[in-house]
C-alpha cells in the first residue's frame, strides 16, 4: 500500500495522469467537434439529395402532365403512372416498393404526396388514407405549407412522427408544390438516417484517442524519464543537506530548465559546502576572539578598578595636602606670632642690654636665659637671612624701576621744555599749553626728586641689608660659638659691657629685619590661601574623575556581559553547525 502510495504521490504519475486527461480531453474535444462538424455537414448534403430527388420528381410528373395535355393518359392513369415511377411497382402485398424506385433515400426515405385535402396521393402503403388524427392532420398541413412556400429553405420540414410503440421519432421533409394536378410532393426522411455512418466515425475517434492516449503516454515516459530521475536525484540531494550531509554534487546538466536546475543546483552545492565550511572556521574564530574580548574586558575592568582605586588614593592625598595646607597655615600664623614675640624680645634685648652693664651680677642668669634662646635664635636667624636675601633681590629689582622712572621723568621734562618752547612759539595761542607744559616739566622734576629720594632709600636699605646680613651671618656664627663658649663668657663676662652697644645698634637691624620678615610672612600666607583654593578646586577635578572611571567600569562590566553573551551565541551557532558534515 505504502509502495503504491510513493508511486501515485511521485511525480512522474502525476504527470502522465495529466496528460492523460489532457490527451483525453483533448480528443474528446476533437472528436465531439469533429462529430458535430460531420453531422451538419451530412445533414446538409442529406437535404441537397432530398430536393434533388424530389426535384427530379417533379421533372417525372411535368413529362406525365404533358402526355395527360397530348391525351395519351387520363389524368387518373397518368396519376397512377407517377406512383408506380415514384413509389416503385407494387408487389405482393399491394403496396408500392419504393426501394426499388430510384426516387428513394437509403432504407427508409421515400417520396409522398398530398392534394389540398391532406389526402396521400403517393404513399408506399397508405394511398388515399386522409388524416387519422389531429396530430397527422397538423404534420401533413406544415408540409403542404412548406411545399407552397417562396424560399428553399421554408420549403425543409422537421416534425415528430408517431411510431407504432408510440414513440416520437424526428423526420425531415422537402416539399414543393406541383400545380397541375395540385398536389404537394416531397421526400421524408428519418433524420438520424443523414449520419448513421457516423457511429463508425464515432468508433474510429475513440479507438484513435485511446492509441494516441497510449503513444503518448509511452513516449512522454520516455522523454521524461531522464528528466524525472534528475528531479529524483535532487530531491535525495537535498534530504542528505536537511540532515547534514553536504558534498558536491555532479547532476547530469543541459539546455532545459530541469537542466538548469542541475547547474543551479550544482553550484548551489559548491556554494552550500564552501559557505558552511567558512560558517565553521569563522566560528572557531569567533570563539577566540569572544575569549580574547572576555579576557581583555576583565582585565580592562580590573585596570579601571585600579585606576579607581589609585584616584581615590590621589583625592586622599589632595584632601592631606589640603588638610597639611591648613596645618602650615596655622604654623604660619604661630610663626608670625613668634616673630611678634621675637620683636618683642628683640626690644626687651635692647633694654637687657643697656642695662648689662649694671646688671652684670645678673649677667650668669642672662647667659643661661641666653643659652636658651639661643637655640630658637639659631634657627630664627637662618629663616631671617633667608628673607633678607630675598629681600635684596627685591630690592634691586625696585632699584631698576627707580631708573626706569627716572629716565621717563627726564624724557618727561624734555618733552615739557620742548612744549613750551613751542608754546612760546605759538604765542597767545600757546599761553595755555606753556602753562600745561610748565606744570608737566615741574611734575617730572619733582618725579625726578622723588626718584633720587627713593634711590637714596633703598639704597640705604641694600647697605643696611647687606649689613644687616653680615650681622645676621655673625649673629649666627656667635650664636653657635656661644653655645660652646657660655661657661668662658660667664668668666669674660666684663668683656660683654664692650659689645653691649654693637649689639644694640645689631637689634635695631634686626627690628627692621622682623618687620621684612612680617611682610613676607603676610605673602607666604597669601600663597598658602591660594594653594589651599587650589587644592579644593584638584579635590572636585579628582572627584570628577573617580566618577568618570566609575562609569568606565560599569561600560567594561557591559562589555564583558556582551562578551559572554557572543560566546552563547557562538556556542549555538556551533551547535547548529555541527549537524553538517561536509564531504569531498
């Protein structure tokens, strides 16, 4: 069952079925046209020999008429001539037999005629018989019509006659009409007797579409054969690629589209078994390179995370600078504190000093107070040396702008005597611009003045302050020595009274120094402040930074999810891969 099933499903069966049906199809097309064709033609040929006997009827009663008009026959006698030529002679039954008449039509056609009474004139058998019925009545009336009609074709007939079993049975008349003795003639005829050959060709047409239905059929097998088992092997083809089995195929190709089908198939093979060999590589590489991104991303993360860590170890240390920055600024303020202190001390030294004489018996206590403050001194003195040759530098950079405005002041006054020559010159016009001119020149004389003044300052303080420097460079090198000489100054310490006024001219250097050293202090404080600023302005910087790589970090989280989700993906693809195998 299954077998027979394959073979109705197949293709091949399906194609012979149709054409089979389109043989049939075909033929019966053919043949019922053909039959209809053949029919119509017979049935005219059959009405052209109807009124050509009935034609050659008339010519027969025309020579009867002339002999009636000769008086060779009475008209009664030459009426009975016409059935015995018309109807044939009559035979032992006494009826006519019109099958040996020549004015009869095969087996059953005969010629008969009616006078205006429907009687039959000319009848094989029924000579004189008036109409039986009222149907027989009707018939004979449209053929006694017909026969007086104008045109050949209203003169054709087709009626039902009623047979002996009482069936109907169509027949065909042609009837004209013979004025002489008044009759209407005519042929009758069975229609079905017009093409009863045409059974024969009814039996040939079948007999020819049932040859022709197995010609073609053997001959369609044959052709299609080779062209069907291309299909078959195709249709294998491509069940082994659905399970996996790709390998190039060789289908035997031509010219025609199932030939094409082979190429394209062929080719399709080639392309199939190099596509999913590339599929295969290239997912062997897409799985590294996943991996390899995998990694990377981790590693990435790791570093961001580092790279996190270490900004949060930099916003630390910013907020320690700031913190540290806070911590000098107070040690500032307590420096300037201490150098008020010291200035304080410093008078208080003054005082002691001038007093050292008289208080020599109090001078072993001083030199142990000395001793103390010598310490803080020390360091004190090195902080103010420092701030003195900053000040030096300072104060010969105001040096070169004093000249620098002494020379504009000159250029000035040149400008103003050159003015007011040429105010002079101008006369009344130039009264006022002389004036102008004059207070101009007045102002840079006494700019010039005030230049040489301040000159004479500062260079009165670059003297003092170089002084000064050695007094602070001595003071240093005295203080270290009277830290190891204290014990033999307490036995010199009449000597003391001797250098009582050098130190006293000393301190007031030294008050003077205090004072730089406050002013450069209040600077030092500035830039602490600035600094600080700085340091709040890096701490937002860094904090924008720990945010940007915390974003970081979560976009490589992001890659290394995307990145474990490409190896899922690749891990299906391969699987999808694996179910084909492909063959050389």
């Amino acid at each position: 069952m299954s077998k027979f099933s394959n073979m109705f499903h197949s293709i091949s069966t399906k194609l012979m079925l149709l054409v089979t049906v389109i043989i049939l199809i075909t033929g019966a097309l053919v043949g019922t046209t053909s039959y209809y064709i053949a029919r119509s033609q017979l049935l005219e040929a059959g009405e052209r020999d109807l009124k050509s006997i009935v034609d050659g009827s008339l010519a027969s009663l025309e020579l009867l008429n002339e002999n009636v008009e000769l008086g060779i026959f009475s008209l009664e006698e030459a009426q009975e001539q016409a059935r015995l030529v018309l109807g044939g002679p009559v035979n032992e039954e006494g009826n006519y037999d019109y099958l040996s008449s020549q004015f009869s039509y095969k087996q059953d056609g005969y010629l008969l005629a009616y006078d205006q009474d429907y009687v039959l004139q000319i009848h094989p058998s029924r000579v004189g018989q008036e109409p039986p019925n009222e149907h027989t009545r009707n018939n004979r009336a449209m053929m006694v019509a017909a026969g007086q009609a104008s045109g050949i074709e209203d003169q054709y007939v087709i009626y039902a006659d009623l047979q002996e079993d009482g069936s109907y049975r169509d027949k065909t008349a042609y009837m004209q009409h013979f004025e002489p003795w008044d009759w209407t003639i005519g042929m009758v005829v069975f229609q079905d007797e017009f093409y009863e050959d045409l059974n024969t060709l009814s039996t040939f047409i079948l007999l020819s579409t049932f040859v022709l239905v197995i010609l073609s059929t053997l001959v369609f097998y044959f052709l299609t054969r080779s062209k069907i088992k291309l299909l078959k092997n195709v249709a294998d083809v491509s069940n082994n690629i659905a399970e996996g089995k790709i390998y190039q195929t060789n289908l035997k190709e031509s010219s025609d589209e199932i030939g094409q089908l082979a190429t394209a198939f062929n080719k399709m093979s080639v392309e199939l078994k190099t596509l999913v060999t590339n599929v295969q590589k290239t997912s062997t590489h897409l799985l590294d390179s996943a991996t390899d991104l995998s990694a990377i991303s981790e590693e990435t993360s790791a570093s961001s995370q580092e790279v996190g860590e270490a900004i949060a170890e930099i916003a630390t240390g910013t907020q320690e600078q700031a913190n540290d920055l806070e911590d000098i600024n107070s040690r500032v303020d307590l420096l300037t504190k201490a150098i008020t202190a010291m200035a304080s001390q410093n008078e208080k030294m003054s005082t002691l000093t001038t007093k050292t004489a008289t208080l020599s018996t109090e001078g072993s206590e001083i030199i142990e107070r000395l001793q103390t403050s010598n310490a803080e001194s020390l360091t004190a003195s090195q902080q103010v040396s420092n701030e003195i040759k900053d000040l030096s530098d300072k104060v010969k950079e105001i040096t070169k702008v004093m000249d620098t405005i002494e020379n504009i002041a000159e250029e000035t006054n040149l400008l103003a005597l050159n003015a007011s020559i040429e105010a002079a010159r101008a006369g009344e016009h130039g009264k006022g611009f002389s004036v102008v001119a004059e207070e101009i020149r007045k102002l840079a004389e006494q700019s010039k003045g005030a230049t040489h003044q301040v000159q004479s300052v500062v260079s009165a303080i670059v003297n003092e302050t170089a002084s000064t420097v050695k007094t602070v460079e001595g003071t240093m090198k005295t203080a270290e020595e009277l830290s190891t000489d204290v014990i033999s100054t307490r036995s010199k310490f009449g000597q003391l009274s001797l250098s009582v006024e050098d130190i006293v001219s000393s301190l007031n250097l030294v008050k003077q120094e205090i004072d730089t050293i406050t002013d450069h202090n209040k600077e030092m404080s500035a830039a602490i402040e600035s600094a600080s600023s700085v340091s709040e302005e890096t701490a937002a910087s860094v904090e924008e930074i720990t945010s940007s790589i915390d974003e970081q970090v979560r976009v490589m989280g992001n890659v290394a999810e995307s990145a474990e989700q490409l190896t899922h993906l690749n891990q299906e693809l391969s699987n999808l891969i694996e179910k084909y195998d492909v063959m050389s």
